[in-house]
C-alpha cells in the first residue's frame, strides 16, 4: 500500500515554519533523515511513528496518510461511476449522486462541472428544464468564482451556451467576448514549445476542434451570406483533414451528414 507519509511530513513542517534541521533536533535524528522520508526516499522507523504523531499533534493514521488515500479512493469511484450512469443516460442518478459528492468533496470543480452536466440533461417540463438550466448556470457561476484552472477555462464556454437558452443573451455575449480567440488555443501554444512525439500528438488531436471551427464558421457564413458555396468549401476542407486523420470520427459523421 501506498503510503503519504513523506508528503505530510513536509507539509505539516512547512505549516508551522520549521527547518529540517529543527525538527529533526527535535526527534534526535539527522536532518538526512528528514530529508530522505520528505524525498519518498525511506521511511520512518515503526518506533518512531507515535512520536512524529505527536509532536505534529494529529493521529498516526493522518500522519501516514491513509485517510488521504481512502478520500481518494472514493473521489475515483465517485468519478467512475459518474461516467458509468452517463454513459447509461441515468442523469437523475448523477445528480443525486454529485449533491452526496460535494458534501464530502465541497467546492470540486470536476464534481461541479459534472452536476452542472447532469442537471441540463434532466427531462422534465418546459418549466423544470429551464428550473434545472438555471442551477446549472448558478453551478458554473460557482465554478468560474473558484480557482484558474483548465475546468475553469471550459466553464466559461459552456456557461455562454447555458445563459443563451435560458434568454439571458447580454450575459451570454458579454461571456463569450471574454474567452481566448483562435490564435491563443492551447495547442497553438503548444506545437510551438514541444518536439517529436508530444508534438505530433497534440497536432493529431487538434485536427477534430479545427474541423469544428470550419464547420461551424463557414455553416455561419453560408447562413449569413445565403451562399451554399461554403458548405461545399467546408466539404473540401474536411476531405483534406480526413487525409491526414482517416479515422476521424466527426469528420466522417459530418460528411456523411452532408
């Protein structure tokens, strides 16, 4: 069994502000010692464990960390299951199931993201899909007042989408001028920075969101120009993706669509 000792035994000396070599004064061991059992290097001897407990004031148990590892042992079942129901279609499950989640795991913004999913798939009503958008707006409102992150970064495109459905559109526009435009994408970024493999790889990946872009972009302007040509534009295009991506999957589904 994996054990989180050295982990914690760094984070709680950081906690209080004290040095490798205080605390191991204390203990009456080197500050190697410390050292070795911060590095996952070793360690502690089983003698020693009560006397690490209590000098950190906290149980041999939250020392060697084998609470953490059963909150995450749960957080990755909580996870699987969740995919398993939404694989299943049962969103009234997912839903129940993240309001349990989030009062063992509050704030998560993986678990909010995927109640905030679950709750715009509920059926229902006219009147109770729109109830179920609009928590799932105050959701990802919730998501975007929590840390920067990659989850954040989604929320912020999807809760345009959500305010748009809901007739909130002021909202919606205002949102979606705040994201990144084309050029600033990830893997734009990214080929730029990474070689060999890495790089092929995000380049491969990023042929599916690009046929997207296309799609999208020149449907808009078929639409806004009444001009069918663009389709047929976004048909050449798509044809060429596909030679470099054979397996592609939406490519093929919005050929054989079109």
């Amino acid at each position: 069994m994996e054990l989180l000792i050295g982990e914690t035994i760094k984070r709680l000396r950081r906690e209080r502000d004290l040095t490798q070599e205080e605390m191991a004064a204390h203990l009456g061991v080197s500050f190697q010692s410390i050292s070795k059992w911060e590095r996952g290097d070793g360690y502690p001897d089983i003698t020693m464990l009560p006397a690490l407990a209590n000098y950190f004031a906290i149980s041999v148990d939250e020392l060697l960390g084998t609470s953490a590892l059963e909150k995450r042992r749960q957080y990755d079942e909580i996870n699987q299951t969740w995919a398993d129901n939404n694989r299943q279609k049962r969103n009234k499950e997912n839903v129940a199931l993240m309001r349990r989640s989030l009062k063992r795991f509050p704030n998560d913004a993986l678990l909010l993201v995927q109640l905030s999913t679950s709750l715009e798939k509920l059926d229902g009503t006219e009147a109770e899909k729109h109830k179920y958008l609009l928590e799932s707006i105050a959701v990802q409102e919730q998501i975007l007042r929590g840390e920067d992150s990659e989850v954040r970064g989604a929320t912020m495109c999807n809760i345009c989408h959500a305010y748009w459905r809901a007739g909130e559109r002021d909202k919606a526009l205002e949102q979606a001028k705040k994201l990144p435009n084309l050029y600033k994408a990830r893997e734009n970024a990214l080929v730029y920075f990474l070689e060999g493999e890495e790089k092929r790889q995000v380049a491969r990946e990023a042929i599916t969101p690009l046929a997207w872009v296309v799609t999208h972009q020149l449907n808009a302007l078929a639409e806004t120009e009444n001009d069918p040509t663009y389709r047929e534009k976004a048909k050449q295009i798509l044809a060429l993706l596909l030679e470099c991506d054979q397996e592609n999957a939406f490519i093929k589904q919005w050929l054989d669509g079109h």
